[in-house]
C-alpha cells in the first residue's frame, strides 16, 4: 500500500512538469498582394498570437538544419551547466561525412571553422550549431545528452514534438541531414518555434550575429579574436545591402539541395512582433541562376505585416448586438444585449472591419424572467470573417429590468393550479374527504346498530304472572 502512494504522489508531482501548455494561436489567413515562392509558409503576430498569413502550412516537407531549434531545446532543457567542456571527437560524427561523400551530398555540408579535438563549453557549441548549422556541434550535443547515444537523443526529440502536439514531425537526426524518414510542416515548426522562445537562453543565442567561442583552443586556432562564426541569415547583414532588412533577427536557416531553402526568423518594428516560417524556397531561378527566395519571401512578408496592420476596435463594449424577450416586465418586455468587454484585434487595414460578421449569437436561455439585473450574463456572439472564427465575447444586459408586481400575481394564479404545491394539497383534500367519508359511514352504521331490536337469543324470556308458581303453595297442598 505504501509503495502504491508514493507512485500515485510522485506522478502528481511530476504532472505540472510534464504539462505543456502552448497558446493556442489563432488564424486569419489574409490575401497577400503578390505570391512568394516558398511551397510553405506562416506568419505570425507574436504579440496578438495571430496568424495572419499561412500558405501550405500542413503540408509535410523536410526541415533541413531547422532540426537544430528541436535539438537546443532538448539540450538546454536538460543541460544543468552551459559552462561545461566538451571535446569534438570525429568518432561521434566521422561517419555523416562518408555517408554524404558516397550519396553526393556534400554540397548540403555547412561551413564552420571547427576542428577535431576543439574543446568547447556547451554553451559554444550551441552558438556554433543555431549560427552556422555546424553537424560536429549538433552531433556532439547529441552525443552528450542522449547518454552517450545519438539515437537516444533523437528519441527526446520525437518525445518533445509529441509533447508539443507537434502531430505531423518525425526527427531521424540532431543535424538535419537529408533523410527522406525525416519530416514536418510550416505549422509545426511555428509551434515548436513560438515555444523555444520561452526557453531561458534560447532566444539570446539564435539571433546572435556574430559570436567568438570562450575557449581559445590556441593549438588549432591561434588568434581567438578572429575565431567568430557568423549568423547565416544573410537578413542580419548590415554589410549586405541586397538582403539585410533592419530589424530582423535570427532565427535558423535550413538549406538541403533536393529540399530547398527553408527559414524561421523574427522581425520587430515599431513594437510590433512577427515569426515567419518559410519551407521549400527553389535554390535558383528560371535560367538556372542562384537566389536566395527565402530571404525574398520574408522580407516581403515582413513589409508587408508592418505596412498593411493595425489595431482595431472589432466590436465596442457599447454596441447592442441583440435582444431578449421578457416576461413579467415592468416597462419594455424585452432586454437589450451588448458584449461584456470590447474585442481588438490585429486587422488588415484594407479590409472594413463591418464585414465582420457578429450575428452569430447563442443565447443561454430564450426567454428571460423579470427581474434582470444589468450586467447579467445572456450569452455570447462569436464573430466570423471569410469562414474562420476571430474570437467570442459575452453578452450581457444593457440595463436592469423590473419586475411587475400585477403581472407577477397573475402569473402566480394561473400557475398555481399546475404547481406542486396545489397538486399536493389536492391529493392531501382528497384523502382527507376519504377518511371523512369513511368516518360518517362508520358513524350511521353504529347510530343504526342502536336502535335496532335484540334478537330473542340474546333477550332474557319473560315469564306469565298467572302461570307462576309457588313452590311454598304446593307444600300446603301437601
């Protein structure tokens, strides 16, 4: 019994651990002005956790080194000192090298000044995968905290995504090399984006620029100063007058050749916030030129969310959305409903916000029963654009509603007869005549009883005077 309670106490304890709950976020995909070339894509609102523009985001496609935001999170969830050396051994990622070598893949290798034997914290190393997709600093993570395993780190990984509700993403790998078992979709990753941001450190390290390790490593790197690895994100580039767009930040590209150009960055303008996920942008153009469409599509789709939303009063807490009938009023018969809380939201300013529809209301009753108080809960209006919900508001009552006293009695005696008080009392009168009833017959049947004659075997015989005798008489005679 006592080991039974401590299971019980410790799945108690470990559930609030265990429970993950991330913001629902909700979707109002607007029509952008010109198309973008990536097969996938989502943009988000951070700060209204909105969704204001997807394209493909449940279709399956492989995420390349963006595997690398699943593999930090894992790794800093479990790393209990960033501080810690670790050793770049070949043995733990020696064998991806041969395996790209032998499938013609060596283009999908990503750069990045490291060496065999490097000694680096964990937190360098983290710097080194999210900046530069490193597959040593990946790999060697993995090694680390998957328990001397990879695969075992990759089995937290799919328990992670699981965890998220990540439902259409399986990780094969810490680094993100091309494997066809190896897949998710814009959606997901925005899911598992918007939670590493909540990650203590995770944000730091993914929109650095620019970083120099902590450890100098001056056998294989003699002048530490010009030891730095640069974000990949060409966005964050003051130097790079093509690309660079100011205020974006980080977060992860993930570029395969036979899968594309992938990217999950942020941008902050004005104190507003977006994540744009983009998946499968072509690695040249029409004439087989190189370009960069993924920067193309964010940077497009970042303009366009600073240049197009706004803020907007949706439905005024002083609007009267409806009305309800009442009964037993004093005055008007019916109640006027407005929405508890005025509703704002991020909106397209090209699109009028009346044709938001706001009929769609459930009452919690048909009719109302006076008295109503101001302010009582009647019910709520869920408001629609182009078939996608935007949110729902309470409706309460405008003003209090009185009852009539006149009204009220009426209602009370045509009611009464159907009440239970009156059927109770009914069934009580009813036997109460019975035993009345009951009682008089009993009571004429004994009145009756008594004035009847007693039948002679009961009656006493009456004897003749004439005929008695004396028996002192018969002696005389005698």
């Amino acid at each position: 019994m006592k080991k039974i309670i401590s299971v019980l106490s410790a799945v108690l304890f470990l559930l609030p651990l265990v429970c993950v709950n991330i913001p629902e976020v909700r979707a109002v995909s607007f029509p952008l002005k010109s198309s973008i070339h990536s097969e996938s894509a989502v943009l988000i609102n951070l700060d209204a956790n909105t969704v204001i523009h997807e394209k493909n985001a449940d279709t399956k496609q492989m995420p390349g080194p963006l595997v690398n935001i699943m593999t930090a999170v894992v790794v800093l969830e479990e790393c209990t000192d960033l501080s810690e050396e670790l050793t770049l051994d070949p043995a733990v990622y020696g064998s991806i090298y041969d395996i790209l070598g032998a499938n013609n893949r060596t283009d999908d290798l990503p750069s990045c000044d490291i060496s065999d034997g490097d000694v680096l914290t964990v937190e360098d190393l983290l710097y080194c995968m999210m900046l530069t997709s490193s597959i040593e600093a990946s790999n060697t993570l993995a090694f680390r905290f998957g328990g001397n395993s990879v695969p075992a780190f990759v089995d937290k990984m799919n328990a992670k995504a699981k965890e998220l509700g990540m439902t259409s993403t399986n990780f094969t790998n810490p680094d993100g090399m091309f494997d066809p078992n190896q897949y998710t979709t814009a959606r997901d990753m925005a899911v598992l984006t918007q939670y590493a941001l909540d990650v203590p450190r995770f944000e730091a390290i993914s929109v650095t620029y620019t970083y120099t390790p902590t450890v100098p490593n001056p056998a294989r790197h003699e002048h530490i100063d010009e030891w730095i690895w640069k974000h990949t994100n060409f966005m964050m580039d003051p130097g790079n007058e093509t690309y660079f767009y100011m205020g974006a930040k980080g977060i992860k590209t993930g570029n395969l050749v036979d899968a594309g150009r992938n990217l999950v960055t942020l941008a902050s303008r004005d104190g507003n916030n977006y994540l744009v996920i983009l998946m499968k942008a072509p690695f040249n153009d029409a004439d087989g030129n190189l370009k960069y469409y993924h920067i193309d599509d964010a940077t497009a789709l970042f303009s366009w969310a600073f240049n197009n939303f706004s803020y907007q009063v949706i439905l005024a807490d002083t609007a009267e959305v409806g009305e309800l009938p009442v009964k037993l009023a004093e005055g008007n018969d019916y109640v006027l409903a407005k929405p508890k809380e005025e509703f704002s939201m991020l909106w397209y300013d090209e699109i009028d916000v009346s044709l938001i529809k706001k009929d769609r209301i459930t009452w919690r009753t048909s009719t109302l029963t006076a008295p109503v108080k101001k302010g009582d809960v009647l019910g709520e209006v869920t408001l629609e654009y182009s078939g996608e919900e935007l949110g729902t508001i309470e409706l309460v009552a405008v003003s209090d509603v009185e009852r009539s006293k006149s009204k009220y009695n009426l209602e009370v005696m045509k009611r009464f007869p159907k009440s239970k008080w009156f059927k109770n009392a009914l069934k009580i009168s009813i036997i109460l005549c019975l035993i009345y009833i009951v009682i008089c017959i009993y009571a004429w049947i004994v009145y009756k009883s008594k004035g009847k004659p007693m039948k002679p075997i009961y009656a006493v015989p009456k004897m003749d005077k004439k005929k008695k005798k004396n028996p002192d008489d018969n002696q005389n005679k005698k």
